[in-house]
C-alpha cells in the first residue's frame, strides 16, 4: 500500500507539473487570439497527456480503494487468525460462492464453512444477513469509483427487499412573515410531493469453459468477476448521471431543472459568467456542500477560463484522495453526460446529497458450475438492484446549452 500511495502521490504532481508547464501557456494563448495549427496540436498533446495522467490515477484510487475494503473487513475479525485468512480469501476472490471452502475450518467447536459462503452471497435468505453492516459498506466504496454521482456524495439507502419505497420530496419550502406587536404569527406551510425508489436490475452473465479455467496462466476466474462488477458498476454510473427516468433510473442530470441557458450562435458554448450563473441559481444552504459534475469533454474547455483576477477558475489536485476545484468546489468528471452543444448539459453544481440512490441488499456475484453443465462451462453473474431519485429540485441545478 506504501507504494501505491507513493505512486499516486507521483502521479497528481507530475499531472500538475504538466499543467503548469504545457497546458497553462497555451491556455493563455488560447484567452488571447486562435490557437496556431501548431499550438493547437500542441493543446491536444497536452490534453491527451492530461487525460492519460487522469486515467492512470483513477486506476490507482480504485486499487487503493480495493486494498483498503479488504483490509478493513479484515480488521473486522481480530478474535481469530484463521477465520480472518479465510474471510480474506474469500473475499480477495471478489466473493465468488465456492462448493467447498479449502480449509477445514473450525472455531470454537464451530464449523465456520457455511458462515464463509454466506459472506459471499448478498440476498438474506441465502445468508446474507449474517453479514455485518459494514461488509456492505465496503461493497459500495468500490462502486463509487464507478460513478460520479456515487463519488459526489449521493446519499445511499440500503433495503432488505425491493418493494417500492415511497419518499417525501420537498417541493417548495415555505416562506416567513412579519408581524406586528401582539398580533397572531403567520407564515406560508412547506409543500410536498412523493417520489418513488424502484428497484431496477442490474446484471452481467457469462460462461467460461472448464479447459480456459484449468490451463489459464493468470487467475481467470478473479478476472472475470472482477470484470463482472466493474460492468456493472459502469452502468450504474450511467444511469444515475443521465438515466432517462422512463422504464430505469432517473439520473442526476435528466432529474436536475436547468439553472443557466447559454447563449444562441456559439454552438452550446459556455462561459466564465455562466459557470457563476449556475453556482449562484442554486439555493444557498445547498451551495456549502456543492459540487461539480462535469462532462468529461467539458472539462478541458472549463480549464481554460479563467476570472476577473486572470487567475483560472480551475485548480488541479496535488493531494492523494482530494478532487480538483472550481471555484473552490470539488470538480467529478462523467464519461456518460453530454459534451458541450446545442441544448446539450455539459455541467450542474449542487448538493449531490440530495440525490438519494436506493440499493437492494448488496451486489451479488454468484459462480455455479450445473447452470451450463452441458457445455462444459462454468457460469458467472453478477447483480445488482438499484434505483436514484433527486428529492429536492432547488439543490442541484444544470447548464443547458443555447438552442441555436
């Protein structure tokens, strides 16, 4: 883990180095006048080397973050050396259900085997209630990496079945008024409406065959649950960011109302100034906790504004875990929203906390070997149920690119 954390730290100085040194100047060229055919092969180098150094740190994280569930589950069983090796196994293995555990393993006179498989099994009639509340913590952690909703601080709500789940929504909050010496207090009531949290579906399934498994150089089996739970992960992502809300999950962005429409004639362009419209359209108890949803293609155009100061309104990282900022918000990049164009929205800023994601049990990642018996083949799926709603409207808003 020391050298993983060296690494990243590596990393985020060396991203904000080329910044400062590539990506920077040219930036100020680009306020001043149009980039020459030289400097703007020069800008998407630097782009390029930006996005790279990107990549490779959300890589990272997500191992760091990995490391780190494992090891805190770990943590979690202290009375017993061999029940905690066991549990880890397990779990290193990404929680694949195995007929036989290796070890025969008891504790306390208990046989421990069938607590093990049911640590790898999130619905509770197969066990997974004996799992501690924290197992399904450190579940979503890895999840979050996923999606930048998750990552933004979407407040997440577990359920034991997926029933529909009814939630208040506030949807004005009422106003104070004044009063005279002795006379009665008035006041306008808050109003409220009801959103509902579904449970929708998500799963990936796949056979691999038993001779791919047995003469396999590399781990295949970890590698494609691995794989499993990242494709899952990845469309969870997607549609809470831009879900439609029609037959799925209504993402953050499509539930969001539009606080600042840009400009006609610039091909959904936006600005400095419209950046502050849509920081200020959001309401200010909201504004403390805001942050930043950015397309990733939006990013690189937000990059080179800069403000009355002449200072940029962007400021990389340089602190391992830390987002970057906008006007000192943490900024989150989605490859699933809409780059800038017309009537398109590239960006919101709000309290994410108030999209609330609704998660039944936990994500279930199942190995069987009869499923495919026929061909061969040992199956593999993964699942998971989820659904996310914003609950209140006036706490995230969005830009919408002009119509023209």
């Amino acid at each position: 883990m020391t050298i993983l954390m060296e690494n990243l730290k590596r990393l985020l100085n060396e991203r904000a180095n080329a910044w400062e040194t590539a990506g920077k100047p040219l930036a100020d060229i680009a306020a001043e006048r149009e980039f020459t055919a030289e400097e703007r092969s020069s800008w998407e180098k630097a782009e390029a080397d930006f996005r790279s150094y990107t990549e490779r740190i959300k890589a990272l994280e997500l191992t760091a973050e990995q490391e780190r569930a494992v090891e805190a589950f770990g943590d979690m069983l202290k009375d017993d050396q061999a029940v905690r090796t066991a549990v880890l196994t397990e779990l290193r293995s990404v929680l694949v259900e195995r007929a036989t555990v290796a070890t025969d393993l008891t504790w306390e006179g208990r046989d421990m085997t069938a607590a093990l498989r049911a640590l790898s099994v999130g619905t509770p009639t197969a066990g997974g209630n004996t799992a501690p509340s924290q197992f399904l913590a450190e579940l979503i952690r890895p999840l979050r990496n996923f999606s930048s909703v998750l990552n933004a601080g979407a407040r997440i709500i577990t359920t034991s079945s997926g029933t529909d789940l009814v939630v208040p929504r506030l949807n004005g909050p009422g106003a104070a008024a004044t009063a005279t010496e002795a006379t009665a207090l008035t006041g306008t009531d808050p109003s409220f409406n009801q959103v509902t949290l579904k449970a929708y579906k998500f799963g990936d399934y796949r056979g691999i065959s038993r001779e791919l498994i047995d003469d396999s150089a590399v781990d295949i089996e970890e590698l494609i649950v691995t794989l499993i739970g990242e494709n899952i992960g990845a469309l969870l992502g997607e549609k809470l960011a831009v879900g439609s809300g029609s037959g799925e999950t209504a993402g953050l962005i499509t539930a969001a109302t539009v606080g600042k429409t840009g400009a006609t004639g610039v091909a959904g362009a936006f600005t400095f100034d419209d950046i502050i419209d849509v920081h200020y359209s959001v309401s200010a108890p909201y504004r403390v906790n805001g942050a930043w949803l950015f397309a990733d293609a939006a990013l690189g155009t937000a990059r080179k504004l800069k403000g009355t100061d002449g200072q940029y309104i962007w400021s990389p990282s340089v602190q391992v875990g830390q987002p970057d900022l906008i006007l000192g918000k943490p900024v989150y990049t989605d490859a699933y929203m809409a780059g800038v164009g017309l009537n398109a929205k590239p960006f919101g800023f709000g309290d994410v906390s108030r999209y609330w994601v609704r998660m039944v049990n936990s994500l279930r990642i199942e190995r069987s070997e009869h499923a495919l018996f026929g061909s061969d083949q040992v199956a593999y799926r993964g699942v998971l149920r989820a659904d996310g709603v914003l609950t209140d409207a006036s706490a995230f808003k969005t830009f919408r690119g002009g119509a023209s």
